[in-house]
C-alpha cells in the first residue's frame, strides 16, 4: 500500500470517527489522533522521506489538503457539539421560575392626581402658590365676605385652636395672601391641605386637599372662566368630556356657579356613579366679589377675576374608581402599589 | 324645600313636564335634588342656596319661572294687599315689645268665633304633598302660606293667653316651656319669647307653646306674622338644637314687605276655611327698610360675562325678576330692587342675575389671554418634586397621614414635640393636636401594614411639622421629611433574605442629599427614648434633622416586633440649600488604578476618622474610597475589627504609573498607622 492509498485509508477512517463524535472531549482525542505531533497524519508524512521528488510532491500535496480537510472537519465538528451543548442547557433551563422582583416605587395617589392638576394649570399660564394651613378669621373668613353668624357659614364648620386662629376650611385664603403680596395681573394655583370638623367614614375626612385658582386682570370674564375650566376637564378627564355651569352661591364670589362633567363612566347616559343624571359635580367657581377685591385693596371697578376650588379626594376617587376616602391616609402597601 | 308641580301652576303658566322643570330650575340656580310622584302631582326637592330665601316659597320660585320663560307670575288674586279693618269692637289685648332690637315688627290679628276642624280636601292635600302632618284648618293655613308666600305666620288659642296681653320680650334664664311637639325646653337670657302675662307661650321665630295651641275647643285666634332679628333666631336654634321650616326661613331673612299682607291672605283664608270674622290687628314696629337702588351700567355685562345681549333683554329680565327699572339719560339703568331681595346689594349681583336668566349653558367658553412670563414654580416645590422623584427611583413607596393626632403622641416623641398646636373644638382625643412630627403617622402605617401581612416597607412621607411659638402667637409650618424601613430589604430566591438596618436608611439619605448636590454629615446623639443608635444629620454645619432605629419601648405601642429604622429631615432649610443645577463634570482620559487594604484596629476607630486620614494623606490623586468588607469575631482578637478598604488613585491630566500607586498606597498605609495606630492584615 503506498503513501497515497494510506491517506485515503486515514481520511475515510477520519470521516467514520468524526460522524460518531459527539462530545467536546472525544473530539480532543481526535485531534490528537489525526494531527497530533505523534498522529496518524505525522506518521504517515514520516515515509515521504524515502520517495522521488515528484512523488514527495504529489503525496505531500495531498496530504496537505486532508490537513486542511482535518482541521476545518473538526473546527466545524466543535462548533457544531457545543452549539448543542448549548442549545440542550437553554432547553433544560426554566424560564418560569419568578423573575427578582426589584423594589418599585410608587407615588401617593392623591400626590399623583394633585401633580397632574399642577402641570395643566401650569400649562395654561397657571402660577403655583401655596399658604398656611394654621390661619386666623381675616383670610378664612371675612376677607372672602362670609360674615360671622351667617348662614353661608353653615357649609364652612371650622376647627379654632384659640383666638381667632383655625385650621383653614378651604384654600381660598391663599387667595387673600396672593393679591395682598401681588398687583393684577394675576394667574395662579393654590393647592393645599384643609379642614373640617367631619367625622372619618367613607365618603368623609376631616383632613382632605383643595387646589383653588384665581385669576385677576382687566379684562378676565365668566367666557375665560368657563374656557379655563373647559380646558383642564379635558384634560385632565378626556378629551369627550363636557362641563355644565350652573348657578350657586359662594359669598367669595358672584356670579358663582357649581360646576358639572359628564360622567366619566356612562358619559352622561345615566349610571350608578353619577346617580343616574350624567353628571358628576366637581368644583365650585365664579367671578371674583368686589367685596374681597376690596379687603385687599384692589379697585374693583378696574380689575375683574374669576376663582376656582375643587376637592383632589373627590377627583381622585372618580379617576380611580375608588369608592371609601379612608383609603387614603391607612397607606395599605395593597393600595399603594396600585399607583405605579 | 319641596315645591309642589301643580300647586305651582296656580302662579305661573309652566308648560314643561315635571323633569324639565327641574332641570330649567337646576340651571337657573335652584337646583333640585329629586322628584317624587304623590298622587297625581309631582313634588320637586330642591336646594335652595343660603342668599335667596325668597326661593324658599312656591311664589318665589314661580317668579324664577316666570323670568326664566317669560311668562307672566299671577299672584293669589285676593287678599294679599288689601287691607282689612281693626275692628276696635271686638275682642281687646294688649300688644307689647319689649325686645324692639330683636323684634322689629311685630303683628298681631284677632279672628273671633272661629269653627276648628279638618282642613277642606284642598289645603289638606296640597300641605300633606308637602310632607307636611294635617292638624286643622287654621294650623293647616298658617302652613299653606308660609310654602306659598314664604311668611312663617302662628296661631295662638286667644282664650288661652292670660291677662290679655302679648309681650315679645327676651327669656329668663330657667324659664321652660313645653313646645308643640311635647318636649320641655329650658330657655337662657338672649332668646327670644312671645309671653303672656304668666308665662312664654312660644319660643319666637322658632316654635309655639303646647298650652296655646290652636284646638277643636279653639274659638278665637290670635294669628301672629313678624320679623325677627335674624341672628336671634340662628343662636337660639343652635342652642336648643331645633330647627323648624318657620326658623329656616326667620334666620336666612324673610320678605319684609310681606309681613301684613301675609297676615291679611292668612285671615282671609282662615275664615274662608274656618268661618269667624276678623277683630282687632296690633302692629308694633315697622321692619321695612328703605328700598335699594342700584345705578347699573347694562354695557358692562357683555364684557364681565363674555356674551352679547341687547339692553332691552337685560331690563326685560330684571323687571320679570320684581325688579323696577328705570332708563336714564346716560344709557344706564336705575334699578328698585324689591323687599324680597335683600340679597342684591351691588351691581355685581345684579350681573349674576342676568348671567342666571341668560343661561350659564349660553356663555361661551373661551381661553383668556395668560399673563406674561413668571417663575410657575418657585425653588421649593422644584426640590419637593425632585425628593419624590428620587425616592421613588430608590424604590420607595409615598404614604399620606393624618396632620391631626392624639395627645399622646405628643407625650410618647417629647423630646422631639415642641410646643404643639391644640385644637379647641376636636372631632375625637385622636385628633386633638396637629402632629408636631412625621414618625408617629409613618409607625401607625407600617404598624397597619405589618398587622395585614406585608412586613417589607419601605415608605416615606413629605409633610409638615406643626408647633407654636406661645408668647408670639406665631404659629410655625415646617416641611419635612420622613423615611421608615423595616423587614427584609432582599428576600428572593437568588440572594436570600437580607434584613434592613441603620445603614440602608442612611445609604437612601446620602444617594437623597446627592442628587441635591448636598453632603450630609452624621454624627452619633441620642434621641432620648425615641431612637438608639441614632444620629443627627447636618449640612454646612446646620442640623438638617436624625436618623435611628426606634426603639422598642416606642414600638410596643404600635404593637410592631421588628425593628423600625427611621429618618426625619426638615425641608425648609434643604430647600434653600439644595442645587437643582446640573453641571457636567469632564470624564477622565487616563485610566484609574484600585488597591485594597486589610485593616485591623480597635473598634473605637470610626469610619470617618479613616476617612480623613485617607483623604488628607492621599491628596488629590484619591479619587475614590470604598468600604468592601466588616468582619468582627473569633477570628480577630476581642476589641479589635477588620476593614477592607478599596481605594482609587488616578489624575485627570496622564496616567498614574504602578510606582507611583504604590508609593502612593505606603504612604496613606503608614498615616493610618501613624494618627489611627491600626495594623494590616
């Protein structure tokens, strides 16, 4: 048998171990087998010494290209075994067990709803003011012309602490702040933290927040009130929603009106939510009285306002669909975590 | 207030059904509440605002209507107005008021030989769709015509009044009388009283006596209609905590022009139910005031309301509201507002007024013209957003708590509860004082917490701190900050279970204070009986506010078992200090080379010591230190620990060469052993 048939001899042998091979270690020994210092391949280079030179020629060609042949066959035999080995890890690996759950943050609810009012207001050249909660009778009360002793002061049940010093019933004594501090024009947000003697149940909190906003210029009238509140509806309940004005009686301010939106759920068909008549009330506004632009020393005859107030509670009950306000202040982390 | 559909349609010509009334009355101001069908009318429940008692009576709202469609109002066509005689042959009394201030008018008509009976099918059935009880024709009338005209009015069994005298007068402290609806009452100094000679036979405004009753045994009445102050009658209701429809309308304010026609239209109706003739009338006082008159520029409106609407509109609804106008020269109009509209005193209220009839639904909406460039949010809410920005990166859930709590509270935190502020009228002893700190509401919240099952928190609060400054009556609102961890801060399959402690708290408020380009120092204090360890926090030297473990006599009364840690910051001096400007700082071209050092020394030596030897040996070419590793145990002989440090070196100008590390690394090694007297492992 000569050099040359021995290669081929080799190389079928090579081709049979290789198509049995199936582990990363049997594939070293193959490799130390066939192109090994002291392999198949080497010995059988060793008998070239002894033949012609067009021979040696011949033979040594060949037994190049089955080099290559050998290490090309087993590189590609490698790639091929630890892809598989791979592929039979990834198939045994359980994806479903749970992932680490890292520790998510979550911002209060009323904060959220109260953040979201900030930047529309904000966005509709709003200002962002804010007061004391601790308050005397002057910026609670008669400077918002609600005398003592009125009626108007059935709705407004006030915690005294001694003196004439309460916790704020409303954010409406910003109001009387910012225009003693402040010329027209003026364009701002108050939102804050009031309260009322109430007991705790599930529609009542004698703590809850306000956001109240006024604006004051020469020429501000009922129409930008009701495009101002028409604008921050939309945007803060869709961009379907309706609002409905009608009249009531605020002594801060006249005309005054309630203030409606279609019901976010049934959208003014008729629902539970909103009692069946489409709409939901959700702020009280009107015109400045001259009576308070006075009692800060703006001339009425110059200047005109409108003003605004709404409950964050009541708003964010509606947004969420949340039905007990004590929710709120038991920073239940079930609860909380609903706020992502 | 219930407004009766059909009894209505006496007064002005309504076309719409039921539902549209209430919404046409919704939209003008009365706003109505429900409608209920009774029999075969329909009664309306509407709220009726506390500026327009004149809305109180089916009258005043069929004048509402009848502005509203345009249609005529049809008073009752007898009686109201015409005045009937003083028979001086009749029966006589003695009319006295005493208490002129509190009664400015009072009136009194005699009707004898009256027949008391069931009222005629008619008025009971319109009284009864009222919800009202039907006593007998001449109570039943009292009542009609307070609902139709709005004029609370009593009857008094004339027979029964002793001495012939009625005097308005103020109570005697202690003096009772037992009211119509059976019950004592025991009346002080300052109410008001109608008495005979012997006694107070009703409490004035509010109730009549039960002894003076109009019965079937009535055969002579003596009808009262007055005016009373109504501040009297508001304080008087409160206290005897009683409040009726006659004492509704009394305190919000009557029609002073109504009190005799009222009278008048009762009399008459009265004798038309109840048979009699009318005897002697006593008026004592004149309550009317003189009529107010408003000088109205109707060209205002269009701007005020941002609508359109002709002058001959505007006087239109003014006079269908009751209103007299008169043209002046000037195009402006002089307004005579009427006796039941004491309301309207300024021209803005004559605005609301044609804004009302006019419809809020028909003004238009438009986006004002906003008023130029300002800062719309000042410095601290910018820092108070970026906290909860932060914080909630960090992973950290946002509570709210109540700012009212009990009294305890204030004993339990001494140390950290000056000066509370204490409410006089308090709902409950749990909300007695406004909260002089954060950590009770954050401890109450994970107490609630941990007793539902969830013992991992990680909850901060930003709210404000309240106390007072007694002598100065100055009463203080400082933002802050609470943080509260407690439970496990890693709990999972990959890592285990790793519990929260002092340093996990601190780590938040450092990664806090950077983010506002802050450095926070700590220093080890003792917040007596609250916290151990603890610290307090500064920056600039200033204290900032403590951070601790709480400790556990404070727990037990929260009923928590684990360990609570806490941090609570005042805000109004971070948010002057904070930096919110974000400067880019240049990224080093040369590579930085790290070296660890093993350290053993006494356990006395504190990290920031070490720290400032590093720093101070290391010069600039520190860029920085971080602790790898804390043992302490068997290992290491008692009184002793072992740290491991990893420390930075590099400059931003080439790179530093391993000699150059080295030396660098020897020479803090032997400062640390020279200031710290600390050996290397």
């Amino acid at each position: 048998m000569d050099l040359s048939d021995k290669l081929d001899e080799l190389k079928t042998k090579f081709d049979e171990a290789v198509s049995k091979c199936s582990s990363l270690r049997e594939l070293a020994d193959l490799r130390v087998i066939y192109l090994g210092r002291k392999g198949e391949l080497t010995q059988i280079l060793r008998g070239l010494a002894g033949l012609s030179p067009e021979e040696k020629r011949n033979v040594g060609q060949k037994a190049n290209t089955i080099k290559i042949d050998f290490e090309q066959g087993l590189n590609a035999l490698a790639e091929k075994i630890e892809n598989a080995e791979t592929v039979g890890k990834a198939k045994k690996f359980d994806v479903t067990v749970p992932g680490i759950e890292p520790h998510a943050g979550t911002v209060h609810p009323i904060t959220k709803t109260m953040n979201r009012m900030s930047e529309i207001f904000v966005s509709l050249g709003f200002r962002i003011a804010d007061g004391p909660e601790i308050e005397n009778e002057f910026y609670n009360f008669e400077a918002l012309n609600i005398p003592l002793e009125h009626p108007a002061r059935d709705g407004f049940d006030t915690f005294y602490i001694k003196g004439k010093y309460l916790l704020r019933s409303h954010t409406s004594n910003v109001q009387i702040h910012v225009m003693q501090t402040q010329k027209p024009p003026v364009q701002v947000i108050m939102p804050g933290r009031v309260y009322r003697p109430d007991a705790v149940d599930a529609s009542h909190s004698f703590m809850f927040h306000q956001v109240e906003g006024l604006m004051v210029g020469k020429k501000v009238s009922f129409a930008d009130l009701k495009g101002v509140l028409l604008a921050f509806c939309q945007s803060m309940f869709g961009p379907d929603i309706k609002i409905r004005l009608r009249p009531n009686y605020f002594p801060f301010t006249e005309p005054s009106a309630e203030v409606d939106i279609s019901c976010i759920i049934c959208k003014g068909k008729g629902c539970r939510l909103c009692s069946g008549n489409g709409w939901l009330e959700i702020l009280g506004a009107g015109m400045v009285n001259p009576k308070v632009f006075e009692a800060v020393g703006y001339d009425p005859e110059e200047y005109t306002g409108f003003a605004f107030g709404m409950g964050v509670e009541r708003i964010t009950l509606l947004l969420y669909g949340i039905d007990d306000i004590r929710l709120f202040y038991e920073n239940d982390i079930r609860f909380l975590k609903q706020f992502r | 207030m219930k407004l009766s559909y059909n009894w209505l349609k006496d007064y002005v010509n309504v076309k719409a059904s039921p539902e549209e009334l209430a919404r046409i009355l919704t939209m003008s101001g009365s706003k109505v509440e429900g409608i209920a069908k009774v029999g075969d009318d329909h009664v309306l429940e509407l709220e009726i605002t506390a500026n327009r008692p004149d809305c109180l009576n089916i009258i005043g709202l069929a004048r509402e209507l009848s502005a509203v469609l345009g249609e005529e109002l049809k008073l009752p066509e007898q009686n109201i107005g015409k005045s009937m005689p003083d028979d001086k042959n009749s029966v006589r009394i003695e009319c006295i008021v005493e208490a002129p201030e509190l009664c400015p008018q009072y009136t009194a008509r005699i009707i004898t030989g009256v027949k008391v009976k069931k009222s005629s099918a008619k008025i009971a059935a319109r009284i009864m769709a009222l919800g009202m009880r039907e006593i007998n024709n001449v109570a039943d009338i009292t009542n009609y015509c307070l609902h139709e005209l709005g004029q609370p009015m009593h009857a008094f069994d004339l027979d029964k009044i002793k001495g012939g005298k009625i005097i308005v007068r103020e109570a005697r402290d202690g003096e009772k009388i037992v009211t119509i609806d059976g019950v004592e009452r025991e009346l002080k100094k300052g109410m008001l009283v109608i008495a005979d000679v012997e006694r107070p036979v009703a409490i004035a405004g509010i109730m009549g006596g039960i002894d003076t009753e109009v019965s079937e045994k009535t055969k002579n009445v003596l009808l009262e209609s007055a005016y009373f102050n109504l501040l009297s009658i508001r304080r008087t209701g409160r206290k005897l905590v009683l409040s009726t429809d006659a004492s509704y309308r009394y305190e919000r304010g009557v029609d002073r022009g109504m009190i005799i026609p009222a009278s008048e239209r009762a009399a008459a109706m009265i004798m038309g139910e109840a048979g009699g003739n009318v005897g002697g009338f006593y008026n004592v006082g004149d309550c009317r005031s003189k009529k107010m008159s408003i000088d109205f520029d109707p060209n205002k409106i269009n701007t005020t309301l941002g609508i359109d609407i002709d002058k001959k509109e505007v006087k239109g609804i003014l006079v269908r509201l009751g209103m007299e106008v008169s043209d002046k020269t000037d195009g402006r109009f002089t307004v005579g507002v009427p006796s039941f509209r004491e309301d309207i005193k300024l021209r803005v209220d004559l605005m609301e007024e044609i804004a009302r009839i006019y419809g809020y639904e028909n003004i238009p909406a438009r986006i004002p013209e906003i008023s130029p460039a300002v800062i719309r949010k000042e410095k601290p809410r910018q820092v108070k957003e970026k906290i909860t920005e932060v914080l909630v990166s960090l992973g950290m859930n946002e509570i709210m708590t109540y700012s009212l709590v009990n009294e305890s509270v204030v004993k339990r935190f001494a140390a950290i509860s000056v000066s509370p502020v204490t409410l006089m009228n308090p709902l409950s002893e749990d909300q007695r004082v406004m909260t002089p700190h954060l950590l009770d509401g954050m401890l109450k919240s994970i107490s609630w917490n941990i007793n539902r099952g969830t013992c991992d928190l990680r909850f901060f609060e930003i709210g404000k701190k309240y106390s007072v400054i007694e002598d100065a009556r100055q009463y203080r609102e400082i933002p802050a900050l609470c943080v509260g961890f407690t439970g496990f801060i890693r709990n999972n399959w990959a890592e285990g279970k790793r519990a929260v402690t002092f340093f996990d708290v601190k780590g938040v408020i450092e990664a806090l204070f950077a983010s506002l380009r802050l450095v926070p120092k700590f220093k080890q204090s003792l917040v007596e009986g609250i916290l151990a360890p603890s610290a307090v926090i500064s920056v600039d030297g200033e204290d900032v506010g403590f951070i601790g473990e709480v400790t556990g006599k404070v727990l037990k009364d929260y009923g928590v078992e684990q360990p609570v840690f806490v941090s609570e910051i005042k805000l109004d001096r971070l948010y002057e200090k904070a930096s919110l400007m974000d400067m880019y700082k240049a990224l080093s071209k040369f590579p930085f080379s790290s070296r660890d050092m093993s350290i053993l020394c006494d356990k006395t030596v504190t990290a920031a010591d070490m720290y400032d030897v590093i720093l101070v040996a290391g010069t600039e070419l520190v860029k920085d230190i971080r602790l790898v590793d804390v043992y302490e145990g068997d290992k290491i002989p008692s009184g002793k620990k072992s740290l491991t440090y990893s420390v930075t070196y590099g400059l931003d100008n080439r790179t530093l060469n391993d000699a150059e590390v080295e030396s660098m690394h020897a020479r803090i090694k032997s400062a640390l052993s020279e200031k710290l007297g600390v050996t290397f492992r």
